[in-house]
C-alpha cells in the first residue's frame, strides 16, 4: 500500500468558518462565514493538504456543525489539540518572526480581525 503523505493544515473554527464576533456561547455555533467554502473547496482541490478543524468546541456539536454546512468532506479529523501541521489558520494568533522585540510588539498591539 503506498499512501502519498499530505502535510496537515489546522483551521480554527470560531473567527474563521464562522461568524464568530466574540460572545461565547458553548451550545451555539455562530453561522459559517460567507466565504468559508468558497476558501475550503479551493484548498481542498489541490489535493496537497489534509485539513484538520481546530477548535476548543465540544468535538460532537463541532462535526455537527461541519455537516448541517455540508462542509465536512473537506475535514480528515476534527481536534482540540495542536496536532503536527506546517500550517495553523487562527484569528488570535502570531506569526513568530525570529525577533522577540516585534513580537512583543505584536503582543501589545494585537486585536481580532472582528473588533
């Protein structure tokens, strides 16, 4: 049996799938962003990437979610735990430089896309 290797890529779910605005509620999904698919069927076409979902969401309502959107062929897995990836897409995140004095920075000066 010869499986090619994909290298994996985490896609956060609140503030990127969906229309996350920050007002958690833990039973609730916030609707899927207008051009989540759009993104997810290009990415998926290349054949290059396992996708992986990535979020701290109860695991069930998460898949749920994937499915009620008809986007969860897209998915392989679906985790709260920063598995091995050469790529994470997170709204609250930042990209380490080299250069702590930037980064500290970028720590101070950060805000989600959202706000």
């Amino acid at each position: 049996m010869n499986k090619t290797y994909k290298p994996t890529i985490l896609i956060d779910l609140d503030g990127v799938l969906n229309n996350y605005s920050g007002n958690y509620d833990k039973n609730f999904i916030p609707e899927i962003n207008e051009n989540a698919k759009n993104f997810l069927e290009k990415i998926y076409s290349l054949d290059k990437y396992n996708l992986v979902l990535f979020t701290t969401r109860n695991l069930l309502l998460s898949a749920k979610w994937l499915i009620e959107n008809k986007i969860d062929k897209y998915f392989c897995d679906i985790t709260n735990v920063k598995v091995p990836s050469i790529l994470q897409i997170d709204d609250r995140a930042i990209c380490f430089k080299g250069d702590f004095d930037k980064l500290f920075n970028e720590i101070n000066d950060f805000r989600v896309w959202y706000k």
